[in-house]
C-alpha cells in the first residue's frame, strides 16, 4: 500500500549496499537480508489485515450503537422520573 504523502522519487535514488566478501558479492549476508526482508513483508501483511479488521469492526459498531439510539434502546430510559 503506497503512501499518498511520500514522493517516490528520492526512494528510487537511494543506493543500496551490497555486501562484499573478498571483493565478491557475499551471496550468504544478501541472502541472510532477503530472509529478513521477506520476514517483515509477512509481519507487515499479518497487521494490514489485522488493521483493516479492527477498522471493519469499529465501523459496524458504530452502526450498531446509531441504530439502537435511534430505535431508543441505549441504557436506562425512565421518562417517568426526569422531574
């Protein structure tokens, strides 16, 4: 999910180290990155979901409490003894 404020322009820009051993690539450290790149990337899903979830339940209990105010079904209601 793209951030609407974040222009993408300096992320394209931005150089990124790669790992030498004895002036080769050192494939062991890249891949020790990859894992845990692909780690996050699954956290970051799990609470996007875990996110969209909470959202989705505040936004039918908002319903719900509108619709038991309306039908006049929130707490006690004793009209009888507001004098």
């Amino acid at each position: 999910m793209a951030q609407p404020s974040i222009s993408q322009e300096p992320i394209k820009e931005q150089k990124i180290p790669i790992p030498f051993k004895n002036r080769q690539p050192a494939l062991d450290e890249q891949k020790r990155i990859v894992s845990y790149l692909d780690q996050i990337s699954e956290k970051q899903k799990t609470l996007l979901k875990i996110y969209a979830d909470i959202d989705n339940q505040i936004t039918q209990l908002k319903q719900s409490i509108l619709t038991k105010a309306f039908r006049g079904q929130l707490g006690k209601q004793n009209f009888n003894n507001d004098l």
